[in-house]
C-alpha cells in the first residue's frame, strides 16, 4: 500500500495533508480510539474538522481513493 498511498500524496500534497501513525506508539492510541481503528491497513479520510469523511479497511486501490478524495474537494 505505501506506494500507493505516496503516489497520491505526490499528486495531492498540495490539497490533502498525509498523516501516517505509527499503530505500536502508544502516543497514538487516544486518536487510534477517537477514529475507531481496527487494522492494519485502515485508511481515513478526514475533514478539515477532522471528521470522517470515508474509512477503507484492508488494501484499496488508488482509483478509489483518488476518486474520494476528488469528491471530497
């Protein structure tokens, strides 16, 4: 998925902020659990108030995600 997820954000980054978490740092656990967090790989789209807007568990394709974040804008 990283190349993927990078080759969005090459495209994107100047739209979407790419915020990856580290899933073993406890540091991140409040926001793991404030987002429902299930497995690894789980994807969040969020807004600029930081509610979700889609959540993909597992592998995605880049067409779907570029096409969320599209609709998103």
């Amino acid at each position: 998925m990283a190349p993927i997820v990078h080759g969005l954000e090459a495209v994107y980054s100047k739209e979407v902020k790419f915020t990856y978490l580290d899933i073993d740092d406890p540091a991140n656990d409040e926001f793991k659990t404030r987002l429902g967090y299930i497995v690894q790989p789980h994807f969040f789209l969020l807004d600029g108030e930081g509610n979700i807007i889609n959540q993909w568990l597992g592998p995605v394709s880049a067409d779907e995600l570029a096409s969320a974040i599209e609709a998103a804008k």
